[in-house]
C-alpha cells in the first residue's frame, strides 16, 4: 500500500480528489455514491470496496496513500483531523489494525 502501489489510472483516485473538492460533487456522493461510482466507471472490486468502506482493500487495489484517509473521511466524517474523530478511528482499525471494512 505504499506510494510505488498507486495506480494512477485507477478511476476511484480521480472520484476521490474530486469529491473532496467540489461540494456539489460531495453532496452528491453523500446521497446517491452508487451513482458517482458508475458515473466515474469504478470496476466491481472498487465499488466492492467503497461499499464495505474497506480501506485497506483500496489501498491493495491501487488507491494513492494519500487518499485512504480521505475515504474514511467521506464516510465518518473529521473536519478537525483528530485522532479521537470517527472518520481516525476508523482509518486506524483498517489500515493500522488490518480488520479491514469499517462499515
């Protein structure tokens, strides 16, 4: 899962950078992420993936280091980037951990 794993091609790294970005874009995932998957052409594994919110699997399937927490910031939240923030707890028991799915 390090930064020589990314696979810059891969359709989630460019889903994410833009829906951390864009507010429409976010509210839009919020509400309807099945949508912006497909909308963005996700293969079966990342949208597998995102479902579980299965951070480590994405960082297996090539999702750029960087990235990892922002998805777990996606789906729990920590505007403040605290460690006691759901969205930090649930990164550390993926990825530190290894459990894998937070959801």
């Amino acid at each position: 899962m390090g930064i020589a794993d990314t696979k810059h091609e891969l359709a989630a790294n460019r889903m994410i950078f833009d829906v951390r970005r864009d507010p429409a874009l976010y509210t839009n995932f919020a509400d309807n992420f099945e949508t912006v998957m497909e909308n963005y052409g996700l293969s079966e594994d990342e949208r597998q993936a995102f479902r579980d919110i299965d951070i480590k699997r994405l960082g297996e399937l090539g999702v750029h280091p960087y990235f990892l927490p922002q998805v777990s910031r996606l789906f729990h939240g920590g505007a403040y980037n605290h460690n006691n923030s759901p969205s930090a707890q649930a990164y550390g028991k993926s990825v530190v951990d290894g459990e894998g799915k937070t959801r």
